[in-house]
C-alpha cells in the first residue's frame, strides 16, 4: 500500500480489506423491566417487562465492529439447528453480514447469554450453552467453509471465547491454512487454548488473561516482570508480535525485542463490555495494511477507549475515531511502517 501517505488514506484503505472472523459466536439477549414489588412466591423481585432485545455477540460482535470500520467481515462459526439458530441468522442477515460460513448442527445449541435488567442494575443472567469440543464431522465443515473464506480474506482474526469451536488440532491446522495462504492472523485468546496458536502472526491477550495463560503472577505495576512474560509468551508462541491490553493503562506492544507503552486517554468510562472487540477488529485491519505495530497499537487503543464511553456493546464509531486520531496526530506520532 504504497499509496498510503495520510490517515485519511488508512482510512480509505480499510474500505477495500476483508476479514475472516472465525470462533464462538452467540445471541445476547436483554429482557429490560420495572420492579417495585417481591414475589410471594420467593423472595425476588417482580419485573415487570418494558423492552426485550436480541444483539449478536461474541466474535459476531468483533465482525459487527469490522464492519463498522468499512471493511467486509467473512464470519464462520458452528451454531444450533434450533430456534436460537434460526434467531442467529435473521440477526446476520439483518445486520448485512454473510452466513456462508455459518455451520448448523443439529447436535450443538445455540450460545445464548439472557440478561434480565431492571432500572439500569442487572437481575439475573441465564446462559444456554455448549462447551465441548466439536465432533469430528463439525470439524469437516467448519474447516471447509474457513478455507473457502480464507482464500478471499486479507487478514484472519481467531476470537476464542472457550463454547468449543477451538481445540487444539483445528487451531493448528486453520493457522497452517493463513500461513500457507500467506494470511496473516490475529488471535483474541481464552484460557482453554492460550498456548495452542504457535505460530500466529499477532497474540492480543489481556493482562489477565497473560497471567493465568502463563501460569504467573506478579503485581501490575511490576513492568520487568510483565515484560519477562511476554518474552516467554513470544518464545512459546514463536511470534515476534503480541499486543497486551492493560484495562486503563492503556496498551503494550512488542515487536520482537521492541517494546512500546502507550497509555489510555482520559475519558468518561460508561461501559467496558465490547472494548477488547473493537481493539481485535482495529489490529486486525492494521496488520493486513502492514502498518508499524506502534501505529496499530495506538488506533486500536483509541477505539477502546471510544466504545468505554458507550453503555453496552456497540461496534466503534469510525468517524469519531478518524477525528480523534487526527485531533492527537497519531499518524505523525508514530511511524506508519515497520523499518
């Protein structure tokens, strides 16, 4: 992309990119009421319904926020042949987003997370879900329908929420797949499978997702002990890149043995839920231009802080995240390439 010489030609450049989003997705749903009395039944409350809401979530949310940023998100996944299937797709196809890469099996429900919400305090939440691995059939068509995509994306973001899509074997063989196709992936980890992605191009965990992965523990202020986990996680994992975000410190980012701190802006915190979707998704975009990992880092830590400011999980607002890059200069703050 040699053609790149401002922000606004990133940008513009999003535009143009498509990106394979393979792993757990789900439905959240919300029951929004009123209560003022107790049940005579046990001691609950009584909601009384205003408002029901089904949203995509899980990696549909990060394809959501792919899509927010101008670029066309190819999602794959493994869902019900149920209701909640059937809810699922209606929700994609309303959203504008592909469903062929979408496997239904009748042996597997529907990850559904059902919030019931009164005034603005959270009552209950009631999951539906499966977490084993998929059977060896699942697998088949999965894989078929990620290489079908594969050979169309510029870049393949793995968003692991541990509800079975991933075991060790598939993330092998699809990382094989992205490096054989020369494809570069960026990999949104979990507990299960933190160690399974050798040989991925960029790791994005949290800070404590990092420790639990590595079996460590230090306190957070301990930066020689925080940068000494990341090496082990780069020598584990046999990738130069790993991005580490650090709630409201702000991010890390390692390009082999060069370290980058870049800390979060002040802002009015409302909601946290969905900020590390829209950092994966930013990244993501930033790899398959080739921009420096400073650069990536930086945009992707904007867009986190953006989405914090919203209550619940929206996908970034692209037009404000042009505006506050430019507004702190951060193409001219960091390099775009990589030397």
């Amino acid at each position: 992309m040699d053609s790149i010489k401002s922000l606004e030609d990133i940008f513009e450049a999003f535009n143009s990119l498509k990106v394979l989003v393979v792993g757990d997705v789900m439905i959240d749903s919300y029951l929004w009421g009123k209560t003022s009395r107790i049940s005579p039944e046990a001691p609950v409350p009584i909601v009384n319904v205003v408002k029901r809401e089904k949203r995509l979530g899980g990696a549909a949310n990060v394809a959501l926020n792919v899509q927010a940023m101008g670029a066309t998100p190819l999602l794959c996944s493994v869902i019900g042949d149920d209701q909640d299937g059937a809810d699922y797709l209606r929700l994609m196809e309303e959203k504008g987003l592909s469903i062929e890469g979408i496997v239904q099996s009748p042996e597997r429900v529907t990850t559904i997370k059902h919030r019931i919400i009164a005034g603005a305090q959270q009552l209950l939440r009631v999951d539906s879900e499966i977490e084993h691995n998929l059977a060896d059939y699942e697998e088949r068509y999965l894989e078929e329908r990620y290489l079908q995509l594969l050979k169309q994306a510029d870049v393949v973001i793995f968003e692991d929420y541990d509800k079975g899509i991933f075991s060790k074997q598939n993330i092998q063989r699809f990382l094989e797949l992205a490096n054989e196709y020369n494809v570069p992936s960026v990999i949104d980890p979990k507990k299960k499978n933190f160690l399974s992605y050798v040989g991925c191009t960029l790791f994005k965990p949290n800070l404590k997702e990092l420790k639990e992965g590595l079996k460590v523990d230090f306190a957070d202020e301990n930066l020689p002990a925080f940068e000494e986990a990341v090496e082990e996680l780069q020598e584990q994992l046999q990738t130069k890149q790993v991005l580490v975000t650090l709630s409201e410190r702000g991010v890390f980012v390692a390009d082999g043995a060069e370290k980058t701190y870049i800390g979060a802006h002040r802002r009015s915190i409302s909601d946290v839920s969905g900020a590390g979707d829209t950092v994966i998704s930013i990244a993501a975009l930033c790899m398959a231009l080739k921009t420096s990992m400073p650069f990536m880092a930086g945009l992707s830590n904007l867009g986190g802080g953006l989405v914090c400011e919203q209550v619940g999980v929206v996908p970034v607002d692209k037009q404000r995240l042009y505006e506050e890059a430019q507004r702190i200069r951060l193409f001219e703050a960091h390099e775009y390439r990589n030397a």
